[in-house]
C-alpha cells in the first residue's frame, strides 16, 4: 500500500491542457487541505483568465478528430480508464479521504459507483443510434442522426470528487466531445490524477482538458459566454447554477445542471421500522450527510416517531468520528469551518424554535472541522433546517398524521432531487410516485443512486439526467434529414 506521501507526490500538480501539464501562466498557485487535520496536503497550479482559454483552444482544436474518432475506439479507451481505475483503487480511495474527508471505506464506494459510469458509457459509445423511415406521406425517406454537440465545459463539486468528475467527462467523451473541467478549488487533487489515468489510458492530447483555479467565478465565464463552447455541465448549489444560466443565455448554449436538494424521506405508520432506520442512516450520513441525496426532512408518522428516532438514536451514538484513514471511523469531517457553521446555527435555530436535541448538536474540537451526528426531532414549521440543504449529520424528525399532509410537507420546498417512502402498501408506494414532485425516489431504500439509471432533479434541483439511457443524449445534438423516394 502506497504511502500518502508518496502518493501526494504522485498526484500532478500543474494545469492540463493540450496533453501538457503546466503551472499558471502568471504562476498563481492553490492550496490543498485535509479537513481532518487542517494541514497543508498539497500546492497545485491555479489557472488565469488566459488559462482558461488556452483550455477551450486545446479542446477546441481536439474537436474535429475525436468526434471522428470510431465509437468503438472510444470505448475501448474508457474501457482502459475503467479497468485502470480498478488497479488505482487503493491509492483514488485514499487520496479521497485525505482530500475531501469520507471515510476509507465510503470513498472505496465512491470509486465502485464512479467507475460503473466509465464502464456503462464505453458501453453505450458504439450504440448511439439514428433512424430512418418513410414520412407519414409517403413522399420521402426521414433520417434522424445523432452528432456529438462540440466542445464542453463541466464543472464539478467538491463532495464526490471522482463520480461528480466520471459522471461527466464518461458520456461526453463517449459521444465524442471534448472536455475542458473545472473540479472544486477544495478537492481538485483527485481530478488532476485522473486525467492521468485517461492520459495513460491512451486519451489522445487535447481531449481532456482540466483547469483548478481559486478564481472559478472569473475563469469561467469567459469559457461560458465563449462561442466555441457547445455545451455546460454543472453540479454544484442552484444559487451557482442560476447564475451560470444566465451567462449560457447568451450563446443559448446547451445546459445541464444537477444543483441542490431537500430531499424528504417519509415513514409511514406500516412501514418496516427495521428497514427504514437502515434506509435513513444510509440516506442520511453517507458522505457526513454531504451529499444533494441525503435525506434532509425526516417526516415520520406520529404513531411511530418516537420509536424511530429513538431506534436511529441508538444507530447514530454508535458512530466512530475521526480521520477517515482511522480504523472504525465512520464519520469523517465536514468540509471546511464554515460548513461547520452553517450546520450548527441551523440545529440551533430549530432547537430555538422548539425542537428537541436526541443526540448530538455540539461543535467538535479542532484540529479539523468536526461536528456531532446528531438527531433533532420534533422540527417546528418555519425552522430553517426544513427550507435549507443541511449538508451535514444532522437528522432532523417533523411529525405527520396523515397521508396528505405528509404529501404536503414532503412537497412544500422549491427543490425536487430525490425522495424517500419507506411503507409496505404496495398502492400507497405507488400513490406516492404519483403524487411527490421529485426527479428520483427510493422506495423502502435510502440510496438510490445508479449509473444505468437517470440521475437528476425537477423543480430548483435542475436539468437534464446523468446516466442511464439518457445520460449520452445530453452531449449529442439530433439532426433530422429529408430525402425523396429513392
Ligand atoms: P458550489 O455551487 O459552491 O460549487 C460547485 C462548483 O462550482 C465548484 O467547482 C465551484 O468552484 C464552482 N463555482 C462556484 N461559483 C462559481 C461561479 N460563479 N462560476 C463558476 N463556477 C463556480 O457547490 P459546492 O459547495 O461545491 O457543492 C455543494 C452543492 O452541490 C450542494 O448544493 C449540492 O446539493 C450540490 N450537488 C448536487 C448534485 C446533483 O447531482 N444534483 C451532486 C452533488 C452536489
């Protein structure tokens, strides 16, 4: 097992672009941190306004012979990425935890999930398909073909570095576009190696492009509003994802955006407590409670409220908190200070307001920005733990006495991710994808998240679906064509 020194050492630390790794051009650099400890891990180059652009050139420039580039030639360079990524699992893993924070284990799943979108778009690479068919008239022959939309832009969040990163660049490159990403300024390092994976895999120069930067506002819109781009792929917060709407408007470039979520997740009074009390530590404290799927309202029917939060109570004491390198931890830091802040003033704001603290709700200590898995119940309306994303471990109880108002809680918020039912009415579970407004749902399982399967949000929660079928069309434009009669 590789050393974190030595593979700290290993990770790039220069920009890529054209096939090159370079430092900034003005020699700005970043600074990496481990949020468990606080410490310095590592110093990467941070791109300009000029670096940026010397990005979109190369991507640009890559266009014209990767989309000509056969489809089974492209797959089978992701199929390398992906049979790569498996030998490089350990050393992904860990550079994971040390940057983001997650426990081993949980980043060891992170690289099962975000590989499968590597594997599952090699597969679907060859199979992008047109049609062909007489018009309704029968006067000519309608053929519909699918071209790769150009050069993209995507932009990734800090809380999965790797799957928010395969997520994209795999059915973009599948499609045969090229790539200019930009990962988070708090997680870059895990981006930087894996354009060295596809570099080996046998990437041709120029097809992926990444840039880090501490100036992402100013380095990116110049990309955005450049005519050359065809298409953006965000994942970050909707306030970002709004303002990058607005700049896409003027070239009416090609959007797809998987902003934020509050997800509800429902407990019956029929459901199997057992089974919802699994489902909700998953939902709830994968990632620290970091991620847009994690369950945010826990509305549970008043017959059984106190026992499930007594039973996940029990669950959450348990935990082992520390630096997710460490032997039994299972819950890591949050990713910053401020994140720590944020989610102790919504607990203390909801227990102002009445709510009642089960366990947990305190500040942890430093070194590192640590805070209690904690469960609140008894949420009061109008707290601002039900309004905003928590992005922490923090389970937060409101009761329901019946199956309308539960719908009517559950749906009272702008963003429309994912939701969770836990029942064992099989027409009350189907009732429910009727009637809650949420791109995705687990039904009696907390996690949901697949690449064979659409990921994606309605409402605030975004645009556009990543995985599964749809995922590929994303990066292709249809071209309808008419013919007459032969
Ligand atoms: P964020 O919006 O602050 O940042 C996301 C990315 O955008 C980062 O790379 C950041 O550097 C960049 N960015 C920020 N401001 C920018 C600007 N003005 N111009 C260009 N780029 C800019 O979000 P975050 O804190 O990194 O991530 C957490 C958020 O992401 C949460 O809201 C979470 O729900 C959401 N998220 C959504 C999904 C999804 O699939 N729907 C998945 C993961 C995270």
């Amino acid at each position: 097992m590789i050393s974190e020194s030595d593979l700290l050492d290993r990770v790039p630390s220069g920009l890529y672009i054209g096939g090159e790794w370079r430092p900034a051009e003005d020699g700005a650099t970043l600074d990496v941190f481990d949020p468990a400890t606080g410490r310095r891990v590592k110093t990467i180059a941070s791109a300009s306004v000029a670096d940026g652009k010397a990005a979109l050139d190369a991507a640009c420039d890559a266009f014209p012979s990767w989309s000509r580039t056969p489809a089974r030639d492209r797959s089978e360079i992701l199929r390398r990425a992906f049979d790569l990524l498996q030998e490089r699992k350990d050393e992904f893993a860990l550079l994971m935890t040390v940057e983001m924070g997650k426990p081993l284990a949980e980043a060891k799943g992170e690289i099962a999930y975000g590989g499968e979108f590597i594997r599952w778009f090699s597969e679907e690479a060859p199979r992008i398909q047109g049609r062909y068919g007489a018009n309704p008239e029968g006067t000519g022959r309608m053929i519909v073909s699918q071209h790769p939309v150009g050069p993209c832009f995507l932009i990734t969040p800090w809380n999965f570095p790797l799957a928010m990163a395969t997520r994209k660049i795999a059915p973009a490159l599948a499609a045969g576009c090229t790539v200019v990403i930009k990962p988070a300024e708090l997680t870059p390092l895990t981006t930087l190696y894996f354009a060295q994976l596809l570099e080996d895999a046998g990437l041709p120069k120029g097809v992926l492009n990444v840039i880090t930067t501490k100036t992402s506002a100013a380095v990116s819109e110049p990309i955005i509003r450049d005519p050359r781009l065809r298409k953006l792929s965000f994942t970050g917060s909707t306030p970002v994802g709004q303002k990058l709407l607005e700049q896409a408007a003027g070239a009416v470039l090609r959007t797809s955006m998987e902003l934020g979520g509050n997800a509800p997740f429902l407990v019956f009074e029929d459901a199997d407590l057992d089974k919802a009390v699994d489902g909700a530590i998953a939902a709830k404290f994968r990632n620290i409670g970091q991620a847009c799927t994690a369950g945010n309202r826990f509305l549970v029917h008043r017959s059984v409220a106190d026992e499930f939060a007594r039973r996940v109570s029990e669950r959450v004491r348990s935990f082992g908190i520390g630096r997710g390198t460490e032997e039994g931890v299972t819950i890591g830091p949050l990713i910053n200070d401020k994140a720590v802040e944020k989610v102790s003033s919504l607990v203390d704001d909801a227990v102002e307001r009445g709510a009642r603290l089960e366990t947990g709700g305190k500040i942890i200590d430093g070194p590192g920005s640590f805070y209690e898995p904690t469960v609140v119940v008894d949420v009061q309306p109008g707290s601002d733990i039900l309004r905003e994303e928590i992005f922490g471990p923090v389970l937060a109880i409101q009761p329901f006495d019946d199956e309308d108002e539960a719908v009517r809680l559950a749906n009272d918020t702008e963003y429309g991710l994912v939701s969770y039912v836990f029942t064992q009415s099989l027409t009350r579970g189907q009732r429910m994808i009727e009637r809650l407004e949420t791109g995705m749902m687990g039904l009696n399982t907390g996690l949901v998240s697949n690449a064979a399967a659409p990921f994606g949000g309605w409402k605030f929660s975004g645009l556009g679906r990543e995985g599964g079928a749809e995922g590929i069309l994303e990066y292709v434009q249809t071209k309808y064509t008419l013919t007459p009669n032969p």
